[in-house]
C-alpha cells in the first residue's frame, strides 16, 4: 500500500541545513496497522506528511497503492488523498460553523458520494453519537470532537488512514476509550492504519512499531 525508497527531506535554517529524514525505506503493505514512534522532534510527524503527499520530499520516491507521488502536481495529490486517504489529528480540525452532522458529511459531498448524509449518520452513530447530529463543535467535549473526526475518516471509506497523536489532546480514560473505537473500526472496514504516536501503550496495538530516532527508522 505505501513504498519509500531512500526518501530523504530536508531544510533551510540560520545554521545551515538542517536534515530531518536520513533516507528511509519502508514498506507497508495493504490492512496493516503500523505505529510510528519516537521522542519530539525525531521527524516522525514529518514522515507521515511525506507519506500522505502533504509536503514534498528533498530526495527519494513515496508510492500510494502504486501511484508515485513526486509525478503528480498538487491538484492531483490532493485527488489522490480525496479518493484513498483519510486523516485523524491530534487538534481535531473540525470546521467550528458546521455541526457534527455537516462536517462528517462535507468531505462526501466533495467526493460527490451519493446520500452523505446517511453515510455520515451511520458513522456518527457508529461512534456513539447519535444525539450530537446537530452540535457545534464548541458544544462537544474533546473525545466528543475526535468521535467526529473519527466518524468524518472513515465515512469516505478510505484505504489507507493516518493518524497523528489522535490521542494527545485526551485525558487517559477518554484517550483509551478513543483507540479502542479507532482499533475497532479499523478492523472491521479493513483499512492499512498508520499511527504516529508517543503513547507506547497505544502504539503496542498496531501489528508493526517503528522508531524514529534522529531522522532514520527501525523496527522497534
């Protein structure tokens, strides 16, 4: 599902440059669940970028299901990502004027999916939030916010999800009940999940761990 080879990035700093990533290869295959580990600042979160055809490599190839990323334009990343990826963030990024209902069903309708809004309340009910179709964002807790989020990943069906510290904003209780519904739907609508976190526990869930340390990675 994801190949890289060599795939390298780096940037412009007062000092010089500065290198992030040091030439990583890494192959996911398709269904697979793999956490992606390290302390901050070891170029973890900017691996999953790279992988999610968010930002641009300095060096190296990134392939989706085949399709490499350094031979498409933004236009046609951005389509890629609207047809296979979905995203989980640590911040939420829930639109704070549409309610829970309108911004799991946003990204349908910009996919031009046929009935979003029974897609989108199947999955919000799924996450246990049948009685929140019509809050706001400022009206949900924090787990309410990353129930949606959840709910608005998977909803377009995605092959390949990431998710980056889908937990860190959570206290613990609310954290673990947030990966189990994350583990459970993953498994049940067989999507490869690439997971980055600094939660060993969360990451000990994942079928692979890989550790980021100092811009290369290795099997943990």
């Amino acid at each position: 599902m994801i190949k890289t080879r060599n795939l390298q990035k780096r940037v412009a700093t007062a000092g010089g440059e500065l290198e992030i990533l040091k030439g990583i290869d890494l192959e996911i295959k398709s269904g697979e669940s793999v956490a992606v580990i390290g302390a901050s600042g070891s170029g973890k979160s900017t691996l999953l970028g790279l992988l999610a055809g968010l930002d641009e490599a300095s060096g190296g190839s990134v392939e989706i299901d085949g399709t490499a990323l350094e031979s498409l334009d933004e236009d046609a990343r951005a389509a890629l990502r609207q047809e296979k990826v979905g995203f989980v963030f640590q911040s939420f990024q829930l639109l704070p004027a549409l309610t829970a209902l309108e911004n799991v069903m946003l990204p349908l309708e910009l996919k031009g999916q046929a009935d979003p809004q029974h897609a989108a309340e199947d999955y919000l009910t799924r996450v246990g939030l049948a009685d929140r179709f019509d809050h706001y964002p400022r009206q949900l807790s924090g787990g309410e916010q990353q129930r949606v989020a959840i709910a608005r990943a998977f909803a377009a069906r995605p092959r390949l999800l990431f998710a980056d510290e889908p937990t860190g904003n959570l206290d613990t209780a609310t954290g673990a009940h947030i990966s189990d519904l994350l583990f459970e739907l993953n498994a049940q609508e067989s999507t490869t999940l690439v997971l980055v976190t600094h939660e060993e526990r969360l990451a000990e869930r994942c079928d692979r761990r890989l550790r980021m340390q100092a811009g290369e990675l290795s099997e943990s």
